[in-house]
C-alpha cells in the first residue's frame, strides 16, 4: 500500500489539488440548506420578514439597504443565491473528479509500465513461477483495483469526514434537540457497519484468488485450445472450467449478500431519523417553546441528515475499496519485487581475436537438482571462425550457446567474448552483437519487412532485400502477392517450417551481427537449399563468427571446426578430416548418416 503512494508522488500537485476541490463542492452542499431555510422561514412564512434570520437580514441589508423587502425580494434573491452556489459546486466538483482521475489513471499507467518491464526483464524461469494467467491478472485486474481505489481515495479522503462533521456542526448550530436524533442514530449505524464489513472485507481477498483461477483456466485452454480439440477433452476441461466459475459465485454471492443487508438497514435508520425531526420539530413548533423552531429549518435539519448518513455510506465504500486494493496492491508488489535474476554489466566496447571463449564452464538448469546439463566446456573461437556443434539430442547443444547471449548464466567457470566477461557487458550492448536464431523460429503478426526490421529498426528496403537473399528467402517472399509487404499470420502460422527458419534466419543477418548463433536453424530445409545458403552465408558474412548446431553432417562439414559434444561436454573439436580420423563419436554419427547403419567402416 505504501507503493501506492509513492507513485502517486509524481501527481502530488493533483492529488493535493483533488480533495482541495472536492472541500468546495461539500462546502456549497453545506450551505444550501441554510439559505433555504430563510426562503421558507422569511419568504413565505413571515411575508418577507427577514428579522427572525441573521443570515436573511445580513444579506437583505447588504443588497438592498435597510427594509422592508417583499416576500418575492426575498425569495428570488435567496433563489439566486442558491442556483449560484450550485453552480460554483458544481464547478468543484467536476473539477475534482477530473483531477482525481487524472492522478489515478497516471498512477495506473506508471504502475503498469513498472510491471510491465519488470516482466520483460524477469528470467525465462522467473516467469514460469508466477505462471502467465497470473501475471496477466496482476497487470490489468489488480492494477485496476489500485487505480479504482486511489481515485475514490481521492474523492472521499474529505468529502466523507466533512459531511459528517460539518453536517452535524450544521445541525447542531440549528437546533441542540436534532442532536437526540443523532445520537441514536448514529449506534445502530456504526453496529451494523461494524458487523457487514466485519465478515466481508476477508471474502474479498478470497474473490480475487477465485477470479486468478479462473483466468488461469481460461488462459491455459484459450492458448492450448488446439491440444484440447485433439484429445477432444472439451467436457473435461468445461467441468474444470465451471467449478472454478461456480466457486467465484459463490464467494461473490456471499459477498454481495452482506452488502444487500446495507441498504435497507441504511434507508431504514434514514426514515426514521426523519421522522423523528419532524415529529421533534413539530413538537416545539406547536408548543411555542422559544427554541427558535422554524419550519425552515426542519426542512434544512432533514437535508443535514441524509448528508450525514449518506458519508457513513461513503466511508463503507472507501472501506470495502481499501480492503480490495490491498490485497491487489500486495500482488503486484510481489511481481515489482521480484529482481531479475539477470544483472546487466556495463562494458559496451570491446574487440579482441577470439570472439567467444569458454573456460571450465559448466551449467544446470535451476530446476533440475541432480546432474549438470554441461561441465568441464573450454572452447576458443576466433573472430571470422565458423564452428559447428553436433551432437546427441538433449546432450546440450542449446544450453551451451545460451549462455554466450546470457539467456542464462553459466554456474561454474566464465563465459567471454571479445575477452570481457558477459557478465560485465551491458546486456544491450552484448545482445547486439549477437544474432540469434533459436531453434524454434519465432515469428510475429505482422508484414515480412516487419518480422526481419526487428533485427534491425532502421533497415533500408535493400538492407531487407539483401538479407532475404542471403538467408534464401527472396524466392519465396517474391511468390507471395504483395511480396515483402505480405503479412504474416500469428506466430508465423501461415509459412512451413522451412520458410519460417529463413525468416528468423533473414532477420538475424539484417543486422550484420559480429556473432551469428544458428540453433539447429536449418534443419527444416532440403540438402540443396541449404548448401545455397551455406555459400551465401559464407560470402556475405565473412567478418562474422558463426556458431551452428546441427544434427546432420553435410549440414557441419564445411565448417572451420566441428565440436562434438556428448553428455554435456566437448569431446573433440577439429576440422571434418581430423575428426573422420580422431574422434570414433564423430564417425559413429557420419557412419550412421551415411547409409552404414552405425557399422563402423574401419
Ligand atoms: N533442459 C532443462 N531445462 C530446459 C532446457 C533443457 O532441464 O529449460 C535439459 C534437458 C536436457 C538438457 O537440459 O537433458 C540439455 O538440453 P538442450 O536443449 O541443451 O539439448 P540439445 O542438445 O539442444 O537438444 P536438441 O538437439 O534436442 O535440441
Ligand atoms: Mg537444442
């Protein structure tokens, strides 16, 4: 909650400036009843009578010089009087509303900024523990909540003390015998407020549980709706569905069967309390006491009545807001304070001969306890090198090169490229100098231009040409209607599997990286077009480092150097002839793509 007001400091001036405003619409509520008073009392009773009322006299003697007024005099200028502190009123109070919602809705939008790019900025496994339906939930609900509260904050941090405190001072300066009526008032009011709210603030906590879990539901069958149509587990997944539903409405029922209680109590102890002023009032009006009972102000002590009861009302709203909020605000707190597991350095230069090396590395993956998915990689690769990776599926070939872009950090040893720790580069500045091309092309909505910019905002229409052609996408795009401008269904939906491992490939040369990650990114195409692409990629980027995994040979052949890895670690790293001669790993996998069957030909 203390969150709250801290980014509520940037709009200070408004949050200031809102309950400033919102005193002068109460303060003309206030005073209405009171100049209505002396049209009843001076106007019509006594005929234009002013002397019962100093307030009628004061103002009658201001505007007119000393008397006798008419009735009519008095009427219309108490009239007058009345529409203009409306109007003032009414001027508070839009722009009270105004002003409070500006600071609420600002504070919402910082808040969702915070949040948002506190999300970005969270590690891979970070994001996997909130889960995604409950981040979502905790960026709109919740911030919602907070924003709705702050501006009804706003609203009623005076307007509900005021008319209480000020309607009271009002009443009892009218008349101390409307004071009784309070006084009984007033306890019935606070027991029942005191027992609803009692019992309903802990169940709001609980209808925002039982509202992440629905989202939860519906986000995991909207995004893996086409597993549930294939294993047509509709019903299953319905029923799950309705239960979570079904508690939700149970929980807000009960909810909202507490507050139904409110209204009739409320309207209830409001009648009464009426009742018993006119009946007061009448009381000593018939018997003349000298208490200075008019007609007037019973009317004005009824106004001051309901205004009183009314911000009990409003204070119950405040309340059951303050206990919503509180429970979304210690939400998006959890999310705001989680740090990111990944610290940017802030080395931005640096070249060096060998453009990537690894020292003693090892790794595991934060949720696996047992073995390390890598130990023992020490590997040098030079500036302008093209170094393969093969291996096994699972043996580690992804993990390895995760590490050079710090989508993960390494648990022993150092990773470095151009001869700084990655871990002390700045993050932007390291990721630049790297293109990568996962191993699941990810592509979004959006033209073809679109999807390869990303690689590089302020690429020309030829930059965009040429790393087509390069990555050997040119053909294909050129067959689509609108070429290059051709949009692209969600997650690349609408290209094979060949045509969307082209695309990521174009995308990461656009921007002519110093480092050139290709993550088993060739493996959906044909023998010949990935030999044209070889030859290309080897032509235009000749400066460039490449590192590429793949499972075939043909694909690692030409290649610099070829790391083979197994069980985590490198066990040979040589040229394709050497590793024919050296490594029995090596030839085991060329034996068994080579049609041989894994028979060893020795
Ligand atoms: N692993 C995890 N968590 C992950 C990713 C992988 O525990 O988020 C494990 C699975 C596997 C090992 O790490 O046992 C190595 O996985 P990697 O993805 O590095 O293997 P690969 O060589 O890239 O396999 P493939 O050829 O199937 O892509
Ligand atoms: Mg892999």
């Amino acid at each position: 909650m203390k969150r709250i007001f801290h980014y509520l400091k940037p709009y200070t001036f408004l949050a200031i400036i809102s309950p400033l405003l919102m005193m002068g619409e109460v303060i003309a509520d206030l005073c209405l009843p009171r100049l209505m008073t002396v049209i009843v009392d001076c106007g019509i009773a006594a005929n234009g009578d002013v002397s019962s009322s100093k307030l009628g006299s004061t103002v009658m003697n201001i505007l007119y010089g000393a008397g006798p007024y008419t009735s009519m005099q008095v009427i219309v200028t108490f009239g007058v009087l009345m529409l203009v502190i409306v109007l003032i009123g009414g001027f508070f109070g839009v722009s009270c509303a105004y002003t409070a919602a500006r600071a609420s809705q600002s504070l919402g939008n910082d808040l969702r900024r915070d949040a948002y790019s506190r999300v970005m900025s969270l590690s891979i496994e970070q994001t996997d523990k909130f889960t995604t339906g409950s981040l979502v939930t905790r960026m709109t609900n919740d911030i919602t909540m907070v924003v709705d509260f702050t501006e009804m904050f706003l609203r009623m941090l005076v307007r509900a003390p005021m008319f209480f405190v000020g309607g009271l001072f009002m009443l009892l300066t009218m008349n101390v015998s409307f004071g009784i009526v309070m006084l009984c008032a007033l306890p019935v009011m606070a027991i029942m407020l005191f027992c609803v709210l009692g019992r309903a603030i802990p169940l709001y906590s609980t209808v925002q549980k039982k509202l992440d879990r629905v989202n939860s539901v519906v986000q995991e069958n909207v995004t893996g709706a086409r597993v549930v149509k294939a294993y047509v587990s509709e019903e299953h997944e319905g029923k799950r569905f309705d239960e979570a539903n079904a508690d939700l409405m149970d929980t807000n029922f009960k909810v909202q069967k507490l507050m139904a209680v409110m209204h009739p109590v409320l309207t209830v102890v409001m009648n009464a309390a009426i009742i018993a002023i006119i009946y007061i009032g009448g009381w000593q009006l018939d018997n003349a006491f000298g208490t200075g009972m008019t007609t007037g102000s019973i009317m004005a002590a009824i106004t001051y009545v309901t205004q009183i009861l009314m911000s009990i009302m409003m204070v119950t709203m405040v309340l059951q807001s303050v206990s919503r909020a509180m429970a979304s605000s210690k939400r998006i707190g959890e999310v705001l304070d989680s740090a990111p597991v990944i610290v940017s350095g802030d080395v931005k230069e640096s070249k060096d001969d060998i453009a990537v090396s690894l020292k003693n590395v090892g790794f595991r993956y934060p949720e696996t306890h047992g073995r390390p998915v890598l130990h023992d990689i020490n590997l040098d690769i030079k500036r302008g090198e093209t170094l393969a990776i093969i291996g096994a599926t699972g043996s580690g070939k992804t993990s390895l090169v995760n590490l050079i872009p710090r989508f993960y950090d390494a648990v022993e040893g150092e990773v470095f490229v151009d001869g700084v720790p990655v871990k002390e580069y700045d993050l932007e500045a390291l990721r630049h100098k790297i293109s990568f091309v996962l191993q699941k092309s990810e592509l979004f909505s959006g033209t073809v231009s679109d999807n390869i910019r990303m690689g590089k905002d302020d690429a020309t229409e030829e930059e965009i040409q040429m790393a087509a052609r390069t990555a050997q996408a040119e053909h294909f795009i050129s067959g689509f209607s609108d070429g290059f401008e051709s949009y692209i269904a969600e997650k690349g939906a609408s290209l094979s599997g060949g045509q969307k491992q082209r695309m990521s490939i174009a995308r990461a040369v656009v921007r002519k990286p110093e480092i050139l990650i290709l993550d088993d990114s060739t493996s959906a195409l044909d023998l010949a077009t990935e030999a044209k692409l070889r030859a290309s990629l080897e032509s235009e980027m000749k400066d460039t480092t490449v590192i590429m995994i793949a499972q075939r040979i043909a694909s690692v052949k030409n290649a610099d150097r070829i790391a083979v890895i197994e069980d985590g670690t490198i066990r040979d790293c040589a040229p394709h002839d050497i590793l024919m001669e050296t490594s029995a790993t090596y030839r085991d996998i060329y034996n068994s793509q080579m049609g041989n069957g894994g028979q060893a030909n020795e």
